[in-house]
C-alpha cells in the first residue's frame, strides 16, 4: 500500500477556502465535506484536511496558530515545468492570495510561493531530474 499524507489547516471559511482552491483548478471530496470541513484533492496521495477552527481544535490541546501572523509550517508541492509553477501561483493570486516572497530562480530549481487566504504559506517548487 502506497503511503498517502492527509494535511490538516485550520481555516476561517470553510465556503471561502472551497472557491479559492476551486479557482486554482483543485477538486474537493464530497464525502468528507460538510459545515466543519472539506478534503482537497491534491494527487491521489495527497489530500488537504481544510478545517474550520472551532473543529480543527477537537484534534488538539496545543493551541492554534493564527497563520496570518506566524508560521508553522511551508507547504511546498512539485510541479512539472516552470509554466505549472506560474500557472497555480497566478491562479492563486487571481484568486486573492498575496506574494511571500520573489520568485526563487536557481537554474535547475524555480519556485514561487503565496499566502492562502487564511494566511498558509504555500511554495510550488519545479526541480530538473
């Protein structure tokens, strides 16, 4: 059995965080969707747990971090050409994320990042094999 990664994100808007990655061209399954939550198909091994706060919390006693004001974590996904770089992270701000940062160019790596509208830090990375 292939190893599948269920992130899980804390969010404000369940509704608001379902059009923002619909407009990057992600699906949603609707199994595991309701009020308190949604799964975001990535790949088919890697899904995104977007959970409204009050419910992210019955999974943890530590507390939340507000995502708008400090970082735990860089969510970093591989494209397979420069142009898919550009094509998600301009989706992404067309559809209301910010710019973290400048586009990082090494020659045999490219990627640019955003900021959700919750405030994760996401980065699409391409890397020459």
């Amino acid at each position: 059995m292939r190893t599948k990664i269920f992130v899980n994100l804390a969010v404000k808007d369940i509704s608001r965080s379902i059009k923002f990655f619909t407009k990057m061209g992600y699906t949603f399954d609707p199994q595991f969707t309701d009020k308190h939550a949604t799964c975001m198909i990535v790949t088919e091994d890697i899904y995104v747990m977007l959970l409204v706060r009050d419910f992210f919390k019955t999974f943890t006693r530590k507390e939340i971090t507000d995502p708008s004001k400090a970082t735990e974590v860089i969510l970093t996904l591989s494209a397979d050409t420069r142009e898919k770089v550009d094509d998600l992270v301009n989706k992404a701000i067309r559809a209301g994320a910010t710019s973290p940062n400048e586009t990082q160019d090494q020659g045999w790596m490219y990627g640019r990042g955003f900021y959700d509208l919750d405030g994760h830090h996401w980065e699409i990375m391409y890397m020459e094999k």
